[in-house]
C-alpha cells in the first residue's frame, strides 16, 4: 500500500527505539522473542491507520506514535499465539517464535507482548481511559473471532453455522474490529469529535470486511503475479471462505451434492478439484455475488468519509488507501 | 486462611454474577472455559488482599470489589497458560483447561482471561489511569518472573545464575509483586495516602517472598497433617528451592560434591536419597538460616505496617492474617 509506506520507517524506527529500553531487557529469554516479532517487519497497517487518521484530524501524527504502536504490538501479540494454534513454522518468511525457540517460549512471550501492548498506551496521556476501553473491547473481540474461526472449521458443511451471516461476523471480529479501532483511536488522538470518531471506526470495519472478501475472491480467481500468493490454496484445504458459503446456499440439489462430494472426497488430482469447483462457483455466480458485496460496503465507507465535515485535502490519504485496496486485480 | 475467609463469598458471587453478563456468552467454546477456571473455587487470596486493604483504609470493601475482581482473573489467566507450560493435568482437584478441553484452547482463552481482567478495571472508575499502570507494570513482572523460574530450573547446579539473589528475584517476580500490588491498589481504591499505598506494596512484597521461603521449608521440613501435601516432592524432583542453593552455598569439598552427586544420579530409592539430602542440608543448618531470614522478612513487614498510621482496630485483619501465615507449621 503506498499510501502507508509513508509512516512504515517512523513507526519500525519508534518501535526498536521504545524497545531498547532498559525496561525489555531482562530476562533475555523472554524479551528476545519479544523483540523477534516486534522488529520482523510487516506493513504495519495497523499502526499506519492510527497514524493516518490521528494525521486527518489535526495535521500532525507524531502525538499518535504510542496509540499506533500499542495497536501494532497487540497485533504481533495475535500473530505469536495465532502461529502456535494454526502449526505454522513460517511468518513473513522467517521462523515462527515457537519454531526458533519452542511453544512454551511462545505463549509467555506472546502473554508478554499483549501487555507491552497495554504499556505503550499508558504514553497516551488524557487518552488513556478511552482508549483503554477501546483496546480491552477490541481485543476480546479479536479472541471471539478467532474461536469462531475455529468453530467454522470444525463445522460440517451442513452445520446450520456455515452460513453468510456467521462467517461475516467472524471475519468482522477476527479482522475488522482492529482496523476499525485503529482508525477511532488515531481519530480520538487527532481531537476528533465524538461523532467523526465513531465515524471513522466504521469506515475500518466496513474497509475490514471488503478486504477479507476480496481476498477470497483473489484466492481463487487471482492472477499469481498480482496476488502475490499461489491461487486454489482455498478450494485445496476446502476452507469455509464467503465463495463457498455463497455457492452451498445457491446451488440446489444434484449441484450441491457435487459440491459438497468434491470437498468430503480425497483426491490426487489438485487442478481437477479446483477446475470442478470453479465450474460449479460459476454456475451459482459467486464471484460476481463477492464482487458486488465487496462494492458495496467500500461505497458505504466512501459515504460515510464523504460525510465527515473535513476539507478533501485531509481526506486525501483516506481515500487513496481505499482505492488502492479497491483495485488489487480479480 | 481464617482472616481471609470473611471475603470469600462476596468475591465468589460477585465473579459468578459478573460472569453471567451477556458479554460474556457467546462463542462459548472460547467463555465456557473461562468461566470454568474463574468459578473453579481457590482460596480468592489476592481478591482478598484487595478488598482486606481498601478496608482497612476506609472501613468499607465494596467499592473494591471491580478491582479485587481484576486481580483475581489476572491470576487465573496465569493459572491456565502455566498449567499448559508445566504439562499439569490437574488444578484444585479438577482437569485442568487444556486438559478437559485442548491446549488451542487454553492458549486463547488464557488470552481472554487476561484480557477480561483488563475489563474488569474498567469499573475503577477515577483510580483507571494509575491502576492501569500498576496492573501493566505487575503483569509483565510476573511474565518475567516465570522466564527466570524457566531458566532456574534448565541451569545446571554450579552455573551462576543457581544463586540466592536470583532465587529471591525469582520469586518475587513471580509470586510477590502481585501479592504487593493488591494490597496497593486495595489501598488506593480506599483512599490511602501514596506513602501508605507505597507502604502496603512493601509489605505484600515481603510476606510474599516470607511465604514462598516458608513453603520451602514445609516441603522438607513439615508434618504432612498440617501442610496437606506429602514430604519431599521438592527433593525428588531436584527442585532448585531456597534450601537447596544455602546448601550449596554454605557446604565445601566432599560435602558439597556429594550433594551434586545425590541430586545427578538417578535412585529407585527416594527415602535414602531425601534422608541423605536432609542430613547435608542439616549440617549446613539451612533450616535455622531460611527460618531466619523468613522472621527476618516478616519483622520487616511488621514494622512497617507499625508505621502506617491507623488505629490498631483498622489494622487488626492484616495483622491477623500475616501471624497465621507466620504460625504454619515446620
């Protein structure tokens, strides 16, 4: 996202200034993993929307730095316990934490990372109570979400569960929420009103929701060169992605069963598989169902931000974010 | 603890009633195992301490009760992530989280635990900022506390680390600065002083490392009637206590290698070994040296609850409870 790379060298500048601190320096073998995840790199999406928002309100985002790295922090907490449950040896190309030391080492280092999280938020001044609130509100969602996540796994394709509206609300939990905040708390540390603030909180989640759906499009009828990742990982490991949640509720009788019978089935043949389910993806419309779902919630957010009482010029990097999320290639 | 027993119920109910709140419903694969740690009984100690100090400073517990709460599942959250850790399949004579359910599931309701604890201070109302950095500052001691209790028990006996003073950091980190912290935010909800808020953290510092030490001593040199749990598990297992790094401290030559060696051979004879231990603990007179220091403690924090001043009837409940846990016997 250019929009972002703007913030990216302040923000992994703040983050390994703050720790080196004296403070994460000992026991080694619990801020050492700490330190592994925090200064792996990534986008820092998240700290950059604080950041963006703090910016569109008030002109400045260096008073936002704490807010945006305390988001980040959470965020990186996630992704250690997340990588334990989901046996997953690499993250963003290196070793995960409990791969280059062990499990144990990642559930106390992720414990730690949480709370270093809610440290860096005590720098956010007349904030503080606020966005404390903020913080604990969205990070039990992030943990509602991700138990959804797995109760969506283990459903059966027929589970009244797999269904439209749930896993929505699991993707909104596990994904948007953050976002969400991310853009509220820049807002509320930029001295937006109350209004504007709930406002932007809802252009995250609306941009949060139409992000995860156009990833599954992608998954699936992406190009490789510009998705960036192999295209069917989805259809092979027969994940429960809005595309086949849309296709099990359209498609009718012998269809479904086909659908249904190519998912329950084991097979050698990969592109077999992906190039029947496609067909049937096909036949019930999905991915022009996404697509147009996907539209639908960015021209809610889009009316929503026009509807914010700020000059376009501060709006500007708002709205180029949007755009460019909008335009990652079907 | 008889002086404790008083707050036990409130505590129990007003956890069970705050759990029971919609919030906390759904999903229920992630809050049914929440509950279970949170309602699974124990002896509400550091619930206690909170709501023992906020009375003691102004008559009345009440208005502590959200922050007593706070501590408490605080304390539970590390309950379940150390009983993943230490591979325990029982708590309190019940399975263990990750045992009844699995080990995703205790990582991420462990999470939520902490998360909810978090939740819980919300209701501190004007005390939220400066709890909220002493809850920070205590979490990530304790996530501390457990690296150095890692790194004790993988050190060989004659590395430096196998000291006193880490041995003391240790179990300060790990057990006392909680205790300390609820007496001082049981303090400050009930309006004491900074200087005596500061005072009762001391003394919560101190009779928690006195106690740890006591629970050293009791586990070789108690009656197993009156300390409810068998004789020499420390020694069986070559658990790095307090005992064991004087005598490695106080004993020379042949003495001291025949301890190493006692503690490195494998025995299908566990009573010869923990008779042979005790004797070399006996003539390095560790059990009069650690009994010192625990009075040694204790007068300390005796005097310095002396200092506070209040009338004796206001102390008399920390009082009681700090001469029975004094009285336990060796």
């Amino acid at each position: 996202m250019k929009s972002l790379e703007a913030y990216q060298s302040s923000i992994n500048e703040a983050l390994v200034s703050r720790m080196q601190s004296s403070e994460f320096a000992e026991p080694s073998g619990l801020y050492e993993p700490c330190k592994y995840i925090l200064q792996n790199g990534g986008k820092r999406v998240r700290a950059s929307l604080v950041l963006l928002a703090s910016k569109m309100f008030s002109g400045e985002y260096k008073q936002a730095m704490p807010v945006a790295l305390a988001f980040e922090t959470f965020h990186n907490f996630t992704l250690i316990h997340d990588d334990i449950m989901d046996k997953a040896d690499l993250r963003r190309g290196k070793p995960t934490v409990h791969t280059k030391w062990d499990e144990n080492t990642a559930i106390l280092s992720g414990d730690a990372v949480m709370i270093i999280a809610y440290r860096f938020f005590e720098e956010s001044g007349i904030f503080v109570p606020q966005l404390f609130k903020l913080l604990n509100k969205t990070a039990l969602e992030v943990c509602e979400g991700q138990q959804y996540d797995v109760d969506l796994e283990n459903a059966g394709l027929s589970d009244t569960i797999v269904s439209e509206s749930m896993y929505l609300k699991m993707i909104e939990l596990k994904t948007s929420v953050l976002l969400a905040a991310c853009l509220k708390a820049g807002a509320i540390v930029g001295g937006a009103s109350a209004d504007d603030a709930e406002k932007m909180y809802e252009i995250g989640r609306l941009i949060g929701i139409a992000f995860q759906l156009q990833d599954d499009v992608l998954d699936t009828y992406g190009n490789v060169q510009t998705f960036g990742k192999k295209i069917g990982g989805d259809i092979r490991v027969n994940k429960k992605t809005f595309l086949l949640i849309q296709a099990l509720q359209t498609l009718k009788g012998a269809e479904r069963q086909k659908l249904i019978d190519l998912l329950s089935a084991k097979t050698n043949n990969e592109t077999e598989k992906f190039n029947a389910v496609v067909a049937l993806y096909n036949s019930a419309d999905v991915k022009e169902k996404t697509i147009a779902r996907i539209s639908h919630y960015f021209q809610q957010a889009q009316s929503i931000l026009d509807s914010i009482q700020l000059a376009d010029t501060q709006k500007v990097e708002l709205n180029t974010f949007m755009k460019e999320l909008l335009v990652r290639k079907y």
